[in-house]
C-alpha cells in the first residue's frame, strides 16, 4: 500500500472524531465511572480501574481509530484499488 492523499485526509478526519470521543469521555464518564469505582471501594466490590478504562478509550481513538481511517480512505478511493 502506498501513502495516498485520501488515506492521510481520512486518518485527520478519524483522528478527530477520535479527539471527540476522548473529551466526550473524560467530560461524561469517566467522573461517573470515577465515583463508582471509588464508592465501590468502601464495599470491597469494585471492579476495573477507570484508570485502565481511559486508557483503553485513549488507545482506541487516538492510535487505532486514525489507522482505521487510513485504511479506509486509501482502500476507498484510490483508483484501481477496488
């Protein structure tokens, strides 16, 4: 596969909607997923570290959400790639 104008323009485009989810995140769930855990704490029933699942989140949209979208747009439209 060779580097193409499409891929790089579809990995920017996926690279953003990935910058969105993170912040929807970090804004919505994460400080609910942190009050859980926490209160969950005093029971000795918690499960995941929210830590863990930020990472998680993190990697997907930032590393595999852009190479997903390369992929995408190069395989899409790049002509004789069909």
């Amino acid at each position: 596969m060779t580097l193409s104008l499409h891929g790089i323009a579809f990995a920017l485009v996926f690279l953003a909607l990935g910058l969105v989810e993170v912040w929807v995140f970090a804004r919505a769930v994460y400080p609910v997923l942190s009050h859980r855990h926490e209160m969950a704490k005093v029971t000795y029933s918690q499960g995941r570290s929210p830590a863990l699942i930020n990472l998680i989140v993190r990697l997907q949209a930032l590393v595999v959400l852009p190479v997903l979208g390369y992929f995408v747009g190069a395989q899409f439209f790049t002509p004789g790639a069909h």
